[in-house]
C-alpha cells in the first residue's frame, strides 16, 4: 500500500517573519460552504444556533466563525457543519483553500500594496471580513485583530500568495 | 472608476469584469423570427453617452450588475443587481 503523506496548503512555505511583520499558515479543522435554499436563510439560522452575518460581516456560530463570502454563500471556518443539510447547501472545503494570517504593524500597510480596499481600523473594524482582489487572485480578507488578518485564496494559488505577500512585506519593512 | 456594487459598496473596477450591452436581460421568445433574434444576437448600439451594461462582481460578492455608464466621461450613474433589474 501506498502510504500518502497529509501536507497542509502552505507546507515547505511558511513561516515567514520579516522586521516586525510574521506570516504563518493557519489550519482550521475544517472549512465549510454553507448556501441557504431558497427562503432557508431562518431555518439555517436556528440550525446555526446564531444569526448569519450580513454583507461584510462575521461572527461567531456552531463552534467556529462564519464569515460572509459573497451573495447567498457563507464560509464556516472550524466548527461543526453537521444538521445543517436540510436549510442549505453544505460543501466541504477543508482542502480547497489556503488560510494565512499576516499579524504586525504595518499589516494594512502590506495590504495596501495588494487590495484595493481600504483596510485601516476606523474603516475595515476587527470581525470585518471582505471579498475581494489580492494581485488578481480571487481572496476573503478578514480582520481577527488589531493587528492581524486572516487571508484565503484557492489552494492551487498559495505559493504566489506567499510570494506576493512576501514581497509587499519585505518593502513595507524597507521603508520603515 | 469605481462601482458601487449594491451589496458591497463602493469598489474598484478591479474586481468587475465587463460583459457589453445589457440586452441579454431582454432575451426574445423563441418563436420570435429571425429578425428579432438577429438583432438580438448581433446588433448593438454604440452610444457616445449613457449607456447600460452588464457587469460581474467577479472578485467581489459574484452578483451581475446592471451599470448605467456614460461612455464619454466613464461617470458611473446607477448600479443595480442584474437579478432585479430584470423583475
């Protein structure tokens, strides 16, 4: 028999620490689509056991976070997706996508050369979560801290993520 | 230029990718002839003013707009989701 070998999306890639800014891979137990059926948004809610967050937003739900992640389609990161089944489309997606989380100051700054969003406190507060562009590639940007966010994109993109934002890290450091 | 999409708000052209003249809102029924479906299929204006254009909020929330676009000056008047425009 073939032995495989399980490797997370980021592995052989990160960590990275550059000056006051770090980049690691996060791995969340597992990651979840969650696509209400037509007029199940209520019925997902109370299998939920909490309100699905509107545009831009996330919250905390079933052992996890929810994270909205675009029309009619949320992102459960960790927790428990079981029961959901009747009051929407439930997909795995554990495997589908690489999770990063860039911490530090300066982490907008690092952002600012790769999304066009403003991503500052005052505008873009902790548990404000995007979809947006980051260097042409599809992303959700989230902000898990004052310092910190946590950024996806396919799994098949990781390296060039982890290269772009090597890169935007290693100039936001240069110029402090 | 910048798009207000209507459930994210104000982004930048980026995150859209153009998709011409909103006209396949209008589809023809299909017993309609050959000369509507021709000009369906084919025919388009080509405004020097305000104009109304399918957009996709492709990196965005992947909702299609209907953009009202003055091709002159690239001025954004409206924005509407494609789903109810059609309504």
């Amino acid at each position: 028999m073939v032995e495989l070998v399980a490797k997370s999306a980021g592995d052989g890639l990160l960590p990275v620490t550059i000056g006051k800014l770090s980049l690691t891979e996060e791995v969340p137990t597992a990651l979840t689509s969650l696509m209400p059926f037509k007029g199940g948004a209520a019925a997902l809610e109370a299998a939920l056991g909490a309100g699905l967050p509107g545009p831009g937003e996330s919250g905390a739900a079933a052992g996890g976070r929810v994270l909205w992640f675009g029309q009619n389609q949320y992102m459960l990161v960790g927790g428990a997706a079981e029961g959901l089944g009747d009051a929407a489309a439930v997909t795995d997606q554990s495997d589908a996508w690489v999770v990063v989380r860039l911490e530090g100051e300066g982490c907008e700054d690092v952002l600012a050369r790769l999304v066009p969003l403003d991503l500052r406190p005052q505008v873009f507060a902790e548990g404000r979560t995007a979809r947006t562009e980051l260097m042409h590639m599809m992303s959700s940007v989230t902000r898990v801290g004052p310092q910190a966010f946590m950024i996806m994109v396919f799994r098949s993109m990781a390296a060039t993520l982890v290269h772009d934002l090597k890169t935007a890290m290693q100039g936001v450091t240069a110029r402090r | 230029m910048r798009i207000t999409c209507p459930i994210c708000g104000e982004r930048d052209r980026r995150e859209f990718y153009y998709k011409s003249a909103a006209v396949a809102l209008e589809r023809p029924d299909p017993e309609a002839g050959d000369g509507v479906w021709n000009d369906y299929l084919h025919l388009r204006e080509n405004p020097a003013g305000v104009t109304r254009e399918l957009w996709y909020h492709e990196t965005g929330c992947s909702a299609w707009l209907v953009v009202t676009r003055n091709t002159v000056s690239h001025e954004i008047l409206d924005a509407v989701l494609a789903s109810e425009a059609r309504a």
